[in-house]
C-alpha cells in the first residue's frame, strides 16, 4: 500500500511540474514583450517630447525660419553630376546619367 502511495505522488507531481513549468515560461515571454513595448513607447516618447520642446519654443521657431530665408538656394543640373571611380592606377570619371 505504501508504494502505491509514493507512485500516486509521483504521477501527480510530474503533471503539476510540467504545468508550472509552462506557466512560468508564458509568464517570463509576457514580461518580456512588455519589456519591449515599454523599451519601444519610451523610445517613442522621447522623440515625441524632444519635437514638442523643439517646436514649441516660438524663438526657435522664428530662428529656423529666417534660416530657411536667408539661403539663397539655386536649382542643381543633374546633367553635370559624375560619379568618381578610384582604381589603383587612375581615377575614373563617368556621367551621371548614362541614357545620354
């Protein structure tokens, strides 16, 4: 009688050990992708509060804004673009564009 008791202890252990086992492992990939949503909505929020801080101080808007107008910006021919290949004895110049 004493070693059906210690075999109907048994039996019910391994059970009870591969469910807490597989509880524990759901809870440990639960805790961390919360860890990675957290990591990545900080992330999130710190951009956002750098925007915010960045936009919303009217000096600094006004200064990038007579940035942007006081460049004088002239349009780029792309016709006049190389691209530049170095080899070991010469230097390689070839359009750009190349459906000329």
């Amino acid at each position: 009688m004493k070693n059906y008791g210690i075999i109907f202890i048994i039996i019910c252990l391994i059970p009870l050990t591969s469910l807490v086992k597989n509880t524990s492992k759901n809870l440990e990939n639960e805790i961390y992708n919360k860890r990675e949503s957290i990591v990545l909505l900080d992330n999130k929020y710190n951009l956002v509060f750098l925007e915010n801080n960045y936009l919303t101080s009217p000096e600094n808007l006004f200064k990038h804004y007579n940035d942007l107008n006081s460049k004088e910006y002239s349009p780029l021919d792309i016709t006049n673009l190389y691209k530049i290949s170095f080899s070991e004895e010469e230097i390689n110049l070839q359009k750009f564009l190349t459906n000329e």
